[in-house]
C-alpha cells in the first residue's frame, strides 16, 4: 500500500517517468502519509548468457522464485536489485515482475511495483582495448567492465512512487583518468603503470553505471544513487580492481559534496554533483567491507564517515552471525561484527559487509536489516536459494 501524492506532483512524475508499469489494484489504493518509507537494496544473481535470464524467467526459475519471496516477504517501496541482466525492451523485467513479483510465492502475497528504472551498463560492452593485458582485445576481461554479453550484471530499480526519469543521471561514459588524484594501478616496483597512457586515458570508471535516479516519495524527493562497484579480486599485483572499487566508491563520495564534484560530468553532458539540501540514499552492493575482506584500506569508509551520510544505523540478522559461526575458517579471524555481514562467500573470503543503504543527514531511519533468517526461522529456505548476498533494508522518514 501507499499515500497518495497530490495530484499536480503525481502527474508531473507520471509525465517524466519511464518504464511505467501499468496501474494496478494495490497502486490505485489510498492510505494516510506513511510513518515511514522501506528502502532497500539485493544482489539477486539473476544474470546469465546473453538472452539468458528472459528465456529462464519464461520457462519458470527456481533462483527467481526465490528471490521474488525474499522481496515479498520484506515488502520495500524502493528497492535496487543489482545484478539483474539488462535488455533494452525490458523484457526479463517484464517477466520478473508478472510471473514472479505478482505471483505469491512461498505463502507471502503478490506484490506490485508500478515504476520501474534501468539504463544501459559498462559490463559486457566491448572497449576494442586489450584490458587485462593478456595480449587480446575481445575478452570478458575487455569489456568496459568484466561481462561476457552487454547488459550482464546490470541493474533495476523498482519503485511504489513515481520516478523522475527526466532527470536521472548516469556516469556510465565517466572517464578513471579525469578523477582528480586517481589510484592509477601500478605493480610493485613497475618502473610504468600497468595501463598504457592510451588505454588509461580511454577507460571508464564504472564497472557497471553510477546511477542518480530521483524518486517522488510522500516525503519529498529522494534521490537513489545506485552503483555496484567491481570486486576488488581477480586481477594481479598491480591491484587494479581494487584501486577501481576505490575509486568507484569515491565517485559518490564526492558526488554528494560540493567542494569536490565540479569534475564529475553526467552522460548527458552535465557538470557538478548533487545539490546541497538534496535527500538521498547511497544503495548497492559495494564490493567493500569495512574492516575484512580484499577492498582498499579505507574504501568504504569514504561514504560510511562522509558528513552527509549518517551511517549510524548498521542493519543486521541472527541469521548472519549463525552463518559465521557455522562456516568457522576464515570468519573466526574477521574483525567485523559478524551480525552486520550482507553475504557467505565461501570459505577463502568468509563472510562480508557488502551491501549498502546509507540515508543522507535529515532523514531519520526508523528501523531496518538484513534479511537473513538463521536455520528454522520462516523464510531461511528462500534467502539461502536466492542468492549469496541477502536484502538489506531501512525504514526511513523526514
């Protein structure tokens, strides 16, 4: 269920909005203002070879069955689910949505998102360039970011609330090398960085898109900034995935200050970052966890310790802390609170904070989670086959 908008607002977001879906029943009805709105975020690993994850949602998945009872069982009203392939004409998303959200799965009950948003990613887009430095030029590893097909790993917004699709910005085309003071990967004791000048100047900074998409909530506008940056794995000494999801991060970190986002300049040509007094909530999958795991040194407490992000509230499960003491190994050394983990990664990296919902200074955070039922609570069965990441969510107000 939610409020209705006053009617010159609801029809100028109609008017800009995209990706409409059509209206239903639970869009049509009437509430009061809500206490507060659920804001949420999922790496659902619905991706697969090119036309994959469409031909599977129409013949029937299991994995998306899954992950649609997580999504109903936690209800949000804004949620980001990364990793969901991309085609141009929606189609997989048209599918999710009829056959999996609208469809009650597992005992929860149907639900409907009548606004939806995706864009074209880096992942899978061929760059011509040899990437990877293994002397070819057409690999997965060549690709603007790591992909077998364009649209791979890609992202959708789903919304209850009419979104701004006029005015979303995307930072997909941003250039790593026009970031001021970048981490240019280097291996140790090179005598040159591992990118040659060409390639360096050439290559982009998002590994999938940096998304800005603006949300008309019944508090005001929000802005989602979306993102999922690169693993900070899978390379060599020179660390350039690392220094990647450094970077990646930091583009929002600076996006939302004003002294530092002058350089930043949007796929639509437009220079600057965020307004000031602008609502927001960092979302996404991040690749980074605070103190265990592979990620720089520092790489997401430029958003954790950012002055506009009050990152106070940390989301946590029971079902997290009893995943770490089952799996033991490497989770025994993690300095972090095993209660705040987003994913199980197996035994080599453990367990990890990945996955985030940071609301700007102003808005209030009601409550909030990880959806991650320990064994024998309700739901266990469905997060656990959904994927390895779990939703992260926030009830959220101002």
């Amino acid at each position: 269920m939610h409020p209705t908008l006053p009617a010159s607002l609801l029809a100028l977001c109609l008017a800009a909005c995209t990706a409409t879906m059509p209206p239903t029943p639970e869009s049509q009805d009437t509430a009061p203002v809500p206490a507060a709105i659920r804001v949420a975020t999922f790496n659902a690993s619905l991706y697969d070879d090119a036309g994959g994850l469409a031909a599977r949602l129409e013949a029937g998945d299991a994995g998306a069955r899954a992950v649609a009872a997580v999504i109903q069982s936690v209800r949000p009203d804004v949620l980001l689910v990364n990793e969901f392939d991309h085609d141009p004409d929606g189609r997989a998303a048209d599918l999710f949505q009829r056959r999996y959200l609208e469809v009650g799965q597992d005992g929860a009950q149907p639900i409907a998102y009548p606004h939806r948003w995706f864009a074209p990613v880096n992942t899978g887009e061929p760059s011509g360039l040899d990437l990877d430095g293994d002397g070819r030029n057409d690999g997965p590893g060549d690709a603007w970011g790591f992909g077998r097909h364009p649209g791979q790993y890609g992202l959708l917004v789903l919304s209850r609330f009419p979104i701004d699709a006029a005015k979303a910005r995307t930072f997909r085309h941003f250039r790593w090398a026009d970031m001021p003071g970048a981490r240019v990967p280097r291996a140790p004791g090179a005598t040159a960085p591992f990118y040659p000048e060409p390639v360096w100047r050439a290559l982009r900074l998002s590994s999938k898109t940096h998304a800005d998409v603006p949300i008309a909530t019944p508090f005001g506008v929000l802005h989602l900034l979306a993102a999922h940056p690169t693993p900070p794995v899978f390379d060599g000494p020179e660390d350039r995935n690392g220094a990647r999801n450094h970077d990646e991060v930091r583009l929002w970190a600076d996006y939302i200050d004003p002294s530092r986002a002058g350089y930043l300049v949007d796929d639509d040509g437009v220079r600057g970052g965020l307004a000031a007094d602008a609502r927001f909530v960092v979302a996404g999958d991040y690749n980074a966890d605070p103190r265990d795991g592979n990620a720089a040194q520092g790489a997401i407490a430029q958003l954790l310790d950012h002055p506009r992000i009050d990152a106070r509230f940390v989301p946590a499960s029971s079902g997290a802390r009893a995943a770490a003491a089952r799996l033991g190994g490497v989770n025994a050394d993690h300095r972090g609170d095993p209660a705040h983990d987003t994913g199980e990664f197996g035994p080599r990296a453990g367990n990890l904070r990945l996955d985030y919902v940071l609301p700007s200074r102003g808005i209030a955070v009601r409550d909030g989670g990880v959806y991650w039922p320990a064994p024998g609570e309700p739901g266990h069965a469905a997060a656990q086959a959904a994927s390895d990441h779990r939703l992260v969510w926030i009830d959220i107000a101002w």
